[in-house]
C-alpha cells in the first residue's frame, strides 16, 4: 500500500519510524540537515545516495548523528555488491598470485546533460564514489598523493583524476572522463604475478560484467549489483545479515579523500594522471 503525507509529522502518524527504512535522495549538500530532520522524528535506519557527505562538515554532522541519535546509514555504492568486485576480492585475499601493487580505474561516461546539476559540484561526485570505495575495501585505508581535473578547459565537471597510496603499499589512481563519446568502467589490478582485467556493466540495459585474469581466458557473468545492493541492504536493516553492504568507515574516508582531492585540483595546476 502505497502511503503519502506532505509533512514528516504527518508521516510518523501513518509508518512506524522505528521500523522505517528511509532512502534519502537529496543532494549530499544538503542530507546532513535531512537526516538530522528525520532522526528528530524517530527515524532511525536510511539509505543515502553517493557520497555520503558533501564535505567535511556535514560528515561531521552525520557522525554526530551516528552517535547521538543512533543513526544507522547505508551508502549506496552499489559496487561494492558487485559480483566482480566479490571476485576481486577474493583473488587479493587468496594471495594465489602475490601481493597487490596497483589498482587503476577507467571511468568514460558521457555526462553533458548534468551539466548544471545541483547534485554534482564536480565530477568527483559523479563516478569516483564508486571505484574509490572499492579501492578502499580492497586495499584498506589510504592517503592522497594527487588530483585534478581530467580537462582543465572542460571544468570541475569535465571529469578529474585521483592517486592515492595505501597503507600497505598499493597504490590506486582512478580516471574519470565525463566528455567520453564512449562508456568504460574498467578496473585493472597489477599482482605480483598477474594482471587481472576487469569491466562492469556501463548503463541499466545490460547487467553482466566481465574478468580476465592473466592470459586466461575472459569470464562474462550476470551483475546486477543495484539489485543486489538493495537485497543486502534490507537483510542487514532486518538483521538477517551482520553487516551492511559496505562499512560506515570507508564511506567516510571516501569523502575525506575526496576533500582533499578537491583542494588539490583546485590549488594548483596538476597534470592529467592518465590511466593504463
């Protein structure tokens, strides 16, 4: 059944908050007062779209809330329930073809028509999310070693570049190009003894990504990761999983990266970091 109300008051007297699960669609500059809105109302578990802040302050804002109103978000970096990213995963954590040294991210994707979408200050809230959150959980915590824009003449919208390095040496550099004519998510892991090449799915007409590990032959495999995201998401708020579908923590140091990445692009004028 389907329930409407034009005011959050209203709304509370038609859902019970407590077994509520709100999907927060505002822009990231504007959620922290949202949610703070919300959890005034009893609300308690959401589901927000990337990044999980805007900036610096209203991350602190969330995790004020986070703490004194036992505020549970989810972010939905849909990547991270990724089929491919699973089986990443595990080919870094088995160790089968040595030590990580690299990761890098090729993200073309023609974006013209959000040109002047109040949702994106810059292109590093558009793409660089998703991968970034990856790198982050493969390869754990990280600091940034530089930034900019992809096409100085295109603007912050244009696309932008990242480097950063882990804490355990790997280092991830991430491309993003949104004046694309063409569209490629493409991530590659350099291994000891390996380089694994993987591709996921460009747009909601197709669900399949695709792997190859070495000189082996290439996997195609069904990838719903949106789908999949969701399903993981409710059985976490209904407490049939134990965590969510990626930590509060990464998400967090996705925006603290990307900060930073912003400061650098715009303090100075860095070279285009191409990817390959």
């Amino acid at each position: 059944m389907d329930v409407v109300a034009d005011s959050l008051d209203r709304l509370t007297a038609l859902v019970p908050p407590d077994d509520t699960v709100v999907h927060v669609c505002t822009p990231p500059a504007t959620r922290a007062d949202v949610l703070a809105c919300l959890a005034v109302h009893g609300f308690r578990r959401f589901v927000v779209e990337k990044p999980l802040a805007g900036d610096l302050a209203a991350l602190a804002a969330i995790e004020r809330l986070r703490a004194g109103h036992g505020v549970d978000v989810v972010v939905a970096t849909h990547w991270l329930a990724s089929a491919l990213t699973r089986r990443l995963a595990r080919l870094v954590r088995s160790g089968e073809h040595g030590p990580l040294a690299s990761i890098t991210v090729c993200q073309d994707k023609p974006r013209f028509a959000r040109a002047g979408d109040p949702a994106h200050a810059d292109a590093f809230d558009v793409e660089i999310p998703h991968a970034l959150a990856v790198a982050l959980t493969i390869a754990g915590p990280a600091e940034l070693l530089g930034a900019g824009w992809t096409d100085p003449h295109a603007g912050p919208l244009g696309g932008a570049w990242l480097s950063v390095r882990h804490r355990g040496g790997t280092r991830t550099t991430i491309h993003s190009d949104l004046t694309s004519p063409v569209r490629r998510r493409e991530i590659t892991l350099r291994l000891r003894d390996t380089t694994v090449v993987g591709h996921y799915p460009v747009s909601a007409d197709d669900h399949h990504a695709q792997l190859r590990v070495g000189a082996g032959p290439r996997e195609v495999f069904e990838d719903e990761a949106l789908g999949a995201f969701l399903l993981a998401a409710y059985r976490y708020f209904t407490g049939a999983a134990v965590t969510p579908p990626g930590e509060f923590a990464v998400h967090a140091a996705v925006v603290r990266l990307l900060a930073a990445a912003r400061d650098a692009a715009r303090s100075s004028e860095n070279v285009p970091a191409h990817a390959g």
